[in-house]
C-alpha cells in the first residue's frame, strides 16, 4: 500500500486519479469506500459548479444577441462573479411556505429535480477512463432517471396549495411527457446502430459520426432536448410573458434557486449527451487514445484523457450555443402547438426512421456485406453503411417536405377560397 508521489501527481495530471488510487487500495476496504464517496462527491459537485458557467455565458451571448452589455458589474468590467452573488442572494433570501401547503409534496420537490439531474452524469464517459459507472444499459438508466423530474414538477405543483401552480405543473408534465416519445424513439436509432445500450460503447463505436449516418434522427433528439429542459421555444413551463411563473410559482429563496440549478444542469447533460449520442462524444480522431512518452519526469504520460475531455467540452459547448441561439431568435409557441407539433409531426417521423434504420441496417449488415457484427465491417464497408442510412434519411425528409409543402398549399386554398370577397352591388345568397 504504497504511494509513489511521481505517479500520483501523474494521474492528478492525466485525470486518473481515482483509478491511481482504488488501486493502490484495493485491498482495503475502507479507503476504497472512502474514495468512492470522494469519486461521487466530484461527480456531484461539477456539473453544480458548472452551473454558475452556463448561467453566465447564457446572460452574456443573449445580451450581445440583443445589442446589450449582460452582467457587468459583480467581479469586475466582464461580471464574472455575478452567478456567485445571485447564489449568495438566494441562500439568504427567507423560504416562505404557503399556508396550507402539503410540505411532504412541496419541501421535497425542488431537492428531488437537482439530484434527478445530477444523477444523470453517471453514465457520461468524459473520456476512455474517466466515467462514473459504465452501464450496460446507460441510455435505459438516463430515459429512467430524466423521467422522474416529471414527479418533481407534479410534487412543486400540487404541494404549493395553488390553483395556478397545479394548473401549471399539469401543462409542464403534458409538454415532457409528450416530448419524450420522441426522444426515446430518436435514441433508439444509435442504440440499432451501435448495437449496445452502454453509453461507452456507443462512442466506442462512432469511428463516423452517428450524425452523419441519421441527420434526421439527430435533429428529433435536439428538439425533444429542447422541449424536454424547457428551453425556447418550448419553453411554457415558467413563461415570464404570464402573470404567475408555473409550477414553482410559491417558491422562493434557495428552493426557487435548486429548480433553476436543476435545469441548467439538465441542459448541460443534454447537450453532452446529443454529442454522445451523435457526435463521438470524447473522440477526435485518435487524440484522445494519445500516449506521451517523451514527457520529462513521468512515463507513459495519458495526455489523451485530458483531450478527449476537452473535445466532450468543446462539442457540448456549441450545442449548447445552439440552445441559446434559439432561445434569443424564435417565439414562443402556444401548448396546442407544442403537443400538435409533437404527436402529429415528431411522432410519426420518429415511428417511420425508426423502423426504417431498423430494416435497413439488417439488410446491409447481414446481406449486403454478410458479417457477423458491425465491429467486423472494414473502413470502406463503414462508409458504405454511413452513406447508405445518410441517403435513407435524405429521401425521409424530402418526402416529409413535400407532404408539408402540399397540406399547407391546400389549407392555403381552403382558407383563400373561404375569404373570397363579395362584389359590390350584389347580394349575399342567404
């Protein structure tokens, strides 16, 4: 049981500490308990750290989106502490509770949706090694996990002995869970493509972006993603533009603050996941397998752990700039053009892509190039694949185009044919 101080520092700088150091005390169990409660700890407390982050960069692109300067006065010309003092005022704001509330359905319900959100980074492979617990069924553990933030909502709701605040968690658990078809259907296409449920092997298996097999697919999940943390345009679960803010109406101080903290931390595991999902996650081409063997004092120096979490950073990062462009440019939409837009469009084309992926990946993997496993197909027979599914996806959405294109020109008549003017000097037909 003993520590060298050279490898030590070594995996501090490669992000192997833990596994440095559950091996050294792996036959003790009571460091190996101790450091795994540390491992969780981390696990939990970044993505709330990195709360403050995104609460900042959102101010800032959407004030520069909008012709405005955004926070500029805590921490110094650019407000960097501003996160940090909204925070400080929130902790010493009083929590007032409702007269009348159900405080074992109100008390609970804030806690309940920050733990729902960080529990989700478990199964998020920041890089080869750095992963909470590589899961055989990660994408069943995420669906499982996201779902129970609709319980949080209904809890907020219905404990808050407020009219507005129910009706409010109604509409908001309407929006997610309608939303949520969709994007179990959409994650099932790289789960057929990949053939395995493990988040880690689904970017194992992504020497081509899923991406660029099913655009389509890529882009259900984003918008699914959208609805289902609330973001613009779908964002009717706290709408300013009403009297009463929704579910969390009766919240204030700290429980207000565990609800927002909640949903930032949602969007920042969505983006990461979509980059997961579809786009390589950790991967760029091969840097993050990069092995340092000429570094000075330690051997063998991992520097690839540091890279690939640097590139999940890098492609969450502009997806969640996505997230904020969209919120500074589109409009809200109305709940029945929210649930519409989802059972009678996202729906079917999901259904549709689904088994389309599903039939045709059989066809070209057993038939077509008669292997075993997809980790059989060569190079050239992975990019046979990628552009045969791409073609698939392109001929899908064209033909959704051209339905849409021919149902509105003829919604378009029947109105136009409906408002047809009287001529003056004639008399309506009654």
């Amino acid at each position: 049981m003993q520590i060298d101080p050279i490898q030590l520092l070594q995996s501090a700088l490669d992000l192997t500490l833990f596994n440095y150091l559950l091996a050294v005390f792996a036959d003790d169990p009571t460091a190996t308990l101790i450091i795994t409660i540390v491992i969780i700890l981390t696990l939990a407390t970044v993505p709330l750290l990195l709360v403050l982050v995104a609460g900042w960069t959102e101010r800032k692109v959407l004030a520069r989106m909008q012709d405005r300067i955004g926070p500029n006065r805590v921490g110094g010309r650019y407000g960097m502490l501003q996160m940090v003092a909204d925070g400080v005022k929130l902790l010493t704001k009083e929590v007032i509770i409702p007269a009348g509330a159900d405080k074992w359905a109100y008390l609970p319900a804030p806690v309940l949706a920050l733990i729902t959100s960080v529990l989700l980074f478990a199964v998020l492979p920041l890089s080869p090694t750095i992963i909470g617990v590589d899961l055989n069924v990660g994408v069943f553990y995420i669906l499982a996990i996201s779902s129970v933030s609709v319980v949080a909502i209904l809890l907020a709701g219905w404990g808050s002995n407020n009219k507005y605040a129910l009706l409010g968690a109604f509409r908001s658990v309407a929006q997610l869970v309608s939303y949520e078809v969709p994007m179990i259907l959409s994650l099932l296409v790289p789960i057929i493509l990949a053939r395995t449920m493990s988040t880690l092997g689904l970017v194992q298996a992504q020497n081509i972006w899923f991406i660029v097999y099913v655009p389509v697919a890529a882009l259900i999940f984003f918008v699914s993603s959208l609805a289902e943390t609330g973001r613009s345009p779908f964002d009717l679960l706290e709408a300013e533009s009403e009297i009463v803010a929704g579910f969390h109406t009766e919240y204030t101080g700290m429980s207000f603050g565990l609800f927002m903290a909640g949903e930032y931390i949602s969007i920042m595991f969505m983006c990461a996941l979509f980059a997961t999902m579809f786009l390589g996650g950790y991967r760029l081409f091969g840097l993050e397998e990069l092995v340092w063997d000429k570094f000075l004092i330690f051997n063998n120096f991992y520097i690839g752990n540091v890279i690939g979490a640097a590139v999940l950073f890098g492609k969450a990062s502009i997806i969640f700039f996505i997230f904020l462009w969209l919120r500074g440019t589109l409009p809200r939409f109305r709940i029945d053009q929210v649930l519409n837009f989802n059972w009678k469009f996202m729906v079917p084309l999901a259904i549709v892509l689904l088994f389309t992926v599903a039939i045709l990946d059989k066809v070209i993997v057993d038939i077509v190039f008669g292997v075993a496993t997809v980790n059989d197909l060569t190079t050239q027979q992975q990019w046979g694949r990628a552009l045969i599914h791409l073609a698939s996806n392109l001929l899908i959405a064209a033909a959704i185009i051209e339905i849409m294109r021919r149902r509105i020109r003829r919604r378009r008549q029947a109105e136009e044919g409906a408002a047809v003017p009287v001529e003056a000097g004639t008399v309506p037909a009654h």
